[in-house]
C-alpha cells in the first residue's frame, strides 16, 4: 500500500529532507499536498519535481505567480489561508507539520482535528498552545510523532518503559557557535555568526535560537508535554558533537540513549517508517571509533540567559511559554535585521514575560487563545523595540 504524506513548510529545510526521503523510498509514499509561505517558484517546483497532488501558499498575493508556475502541470493549487487549510484537509497517511514559528498552529492543528498521523517539528505547536495540542490529539485519536531529533531520540530510548519509571530525561545541546565565546564576544556578534551552526544545518529563525540556546529551552517546554514529564525530571546539557540526542535515566540508574549523526532525515525516516524502519541513501553512517570522544559539559545560564528564561517559563506553565515565544519571535527577526544586539534578544524576551506574567496566567485553552496571546504580545514586542535605524 502506498501511504500519502502531506508536507507543512515542504520549502524548508525540514521539507527539503522529507522530500528527499520520499523519492527514496517512492514505492512506499506519495507526496499529497505541499504547502509554503510565500516563494511561488520554489513550491512550483517542488511540486512539480514530487508529483504533490496539490499546493498551496500561505500568502494570498503570491496566488498569480504559483498559478504561473504551475500551469499545464494540473496540479490543483491556492494561496491564502483557506488554500492551507484545503491541504491540510487533503486526504493523507501522514502529515508532517514543518512550518517554522507561530504560524504552524492552525494548519498543525487542522491535522490533528482530522485524526491525522503528525509528524511533528513545529515545535512552537507545543510552546505556545501544548495542552491543547495534547488535549486534542487524544480526543481526535491523532497520532503525534516527534520529528525533533533530540524528541525522537527520547521517544526511541524510553521505548515501550514508563515515564512513572523515568528518574530524568535529558535532551542534549550542541552550544551553538558561541559555546567557546566570552560574553563581551557575543554581545557584539553578527547574525551570520550566529547563524553558523557547527553541526546542524537548518532554517534562519533556529539557527539564531540554537545560538542563543532559546531553542534548547523551546525544547524542554516541547519535551514536557509530549511525554508528559514535569520541568523537574528534565534538563540540558550541552555536547559539542551532537551524536547523542537525548538520554532517559530510570529509577534503577540505568540509562538509555538515542545516538545517530547529526541529520534530521534520520528522526524524520523514524517517524515515516512508522514502526519499519527505512534506510536512508548517502546518509553517513555513525561511525563513534572515527568521532574518537564524545565530550559532555553543563549549560551556561550566565552567557546564555534564554535557557534560563525559557525554564522559568517552562515552570511558571499557564501562557508564559506562550509569550515567551512571541517575544522571541519578534526579537530574533529584529536581530536578524540589525536592529538590537545579540544579546537584546533576551532582554525583550524577559522584559515581555514580565510585563505579561499577570496579564496571562493560565493556559490557552485553544489555539485561537493562543493566537491572540500571540498576536497581542508580537504587537507590544515591536513597539519596545529600539526604534530601526533606518527611521532615525
Ligand atoms: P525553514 O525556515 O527552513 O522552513 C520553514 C517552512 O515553512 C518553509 O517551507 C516556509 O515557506 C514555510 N512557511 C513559513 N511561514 C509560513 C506560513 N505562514 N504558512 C505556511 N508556511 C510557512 O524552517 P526549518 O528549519 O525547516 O524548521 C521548520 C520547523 O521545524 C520549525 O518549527 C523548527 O523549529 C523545527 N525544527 C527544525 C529542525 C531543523 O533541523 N531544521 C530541527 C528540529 C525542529
Ligand atoms: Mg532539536
């Protein structure tokens, strides 16, 4: 039987190893529908080269020009969010929901509603709006499979054993490209040192968070609800190889690891496989005599305070992920212009969660919750920041 796989975010770098999995293994999938934010000529092309029964663009002006690029190809498309939503409501085996940011929700969502088999690497689904994700994927009998590879790699290590059994989980982080810095370093590096990943290669906005380790404490608020662990039975430590993943210590103090080289199509074949497991060609196999030394160290809070922040809001829960990773949004791109400091990153993030610790308390109860705490905090974190240059 040939499983249909739709793709959120098909343009991305999670996309793009999808896809690549996917024309590996043709006998066994087909590409259904492919959606993408606003680059018409790539997802036309995309489309075209994957066979996609249909696509569609999340921006609506983009409609003409994906209708230009796809013509005579009859492959059905749209633009605007009615157009993802369509394909999100496609028939399909399989949707993996890689759409970067806040803007994943909804057609995450969409999916889970559908009964759909997610797999997952909109991690921001689960900050921003995680009981609800995990409310609704049981009520709707969604399956949600962990594409992050740290996730993936605790889902593998935990297995068939209990969390009630489970002393701590430990995801790992690879420092980023300031693990060696001074502080006085990083507060005056550039985005495109900080967008230098040292083992992974990866989309703009997670490149800036693995930097400053936001996305490490994104991870943990991720990791929490979906095996339903409390914020004290996890932790991070940082690993400069990026070969062990994720660690689950048990009672007993035994521990299980999940180890692979460090490429996403290895979680993302895992999730696919759904319980087989597919090879993977021009994958470079785990060769440990070859990496010599595996080396482990603590996390640094004092140089990379969004760690710290983002486990004080994964412990305050209600909404304060939620803002969080609004601030942090807005932040990053503000970064990513030149318009504050590295380190004004997680000056805004704090400053937002402490001018919203009240005002948001409790959790969203839906994603339309969500998305107001959302666009509400975005709102107030592009009026705080520094007036751009350009306007001066
Ligand atoms: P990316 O920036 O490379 O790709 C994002 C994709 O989403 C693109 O196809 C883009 O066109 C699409 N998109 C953007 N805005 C959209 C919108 N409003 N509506 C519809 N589509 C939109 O990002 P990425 O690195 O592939 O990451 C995707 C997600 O996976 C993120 O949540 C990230 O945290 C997570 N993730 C990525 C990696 C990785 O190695 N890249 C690892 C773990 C988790
Ligand atoms: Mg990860």
């Amino acid at each position: 039987m040939t499983l249909t796989v739709t793709i959120l975010g098909a343009t991305g770098s999670i996309g793009r190893s999808t896809t690549d999995l996917l024309a590996q293994h043709g006998e066994r999938f087909r590409v259904g529908a492919v959606v993408g934010g606003k680059d018409a000529a790539a997802l036309a092309k995309l489309a075209r080269e994957t066979g996609a029964s249909f696509a569609a663009l999340a921006d609506e002006s983009a409609g003409p020009a994906l209708r230009e690029a796809l013509s005579g190809s009859g492959i059905a498309h749209g633009a605007g969010e009615s157009a993802v939503l369509d394909a999100v409501g496609r028939d399909a085996d399989i949707v993996v929901a890689a759409i970067s940011g806040a803007a994943g929700l909804k057609p995450t969502h969409a999916a889970l509603r559908l009964g759909r088999t997610v797999a997952l690497a909109n991690k921001e689904s689960l900050v921003c709006a995680g009981d609800a994700f995990m409310r609704d994927a049981k009520r709707y009998d969604a399956k949600l499979l962990p594409v992050d590879s740290e996730h993936n790699a605790l889902a593998q290590a935990l297995g068939e054993g209990l969390v009630s059994d489970v002393a701590k989980m430990t995801i790992t982080a690879s420092g980023g490209p300031f693990r060696t810095w001074a502080r006085e370093r990083i507060e005056a590096a550039s985005p495109a040192e900080a967008a230098a990943h040292p083992t992974w290669s990866m989309g703009m906005k997670i490149n800036i968070d693995s930097a400053s380790l936001m996305n490490k404490g994104l991870e943990l608020i991720e990791a929490h609800h979906l095996f339903s662990i409390e914020p004290e039975r996890l932790d991070v430590i940082v690993h400069p190889q990026s070969i062990v993943h994720g660690l689950v210590y048990w009672l007993d103090g035994a521990v299980t690891a999940g180890l692979a080289m460090p490429d996403m199509r290895v979680p993302i074949a895992h999730c696919l496989g759904l319980g087989d497991r597919l090879t993977i060609a021009r994958g470079r196999p785990l060769d440990l005599a070859a990496a010599g030394s595996l080396t482990f160290e603590a996390a640094d809070e004092a140089r990379f305070p969004c760690l710290r922040i983002a486990r004080a809001a994964l412990s305050e829960g209600g909404a304060a992920p939620t803002v969080m990773n609004a601030a942090n949004e807005i932040a990053v791109a503000a970064f990513i212009a030149g318009r504050i400091p590295f380190y004004g990153i997680a000056d805004l993030v704090e400053r937002a969660c402490t001018r919203f610790a009240a005002t948001y308390a409790s959790a969203p109860a839906d994603v339309d919750e969500a998305l107001a705490i959302d666009a509400h905090v975005r709102a107030w974190s592009a009026e705080a920041l520094p007036v751009s240059r350009a306007a001066e």
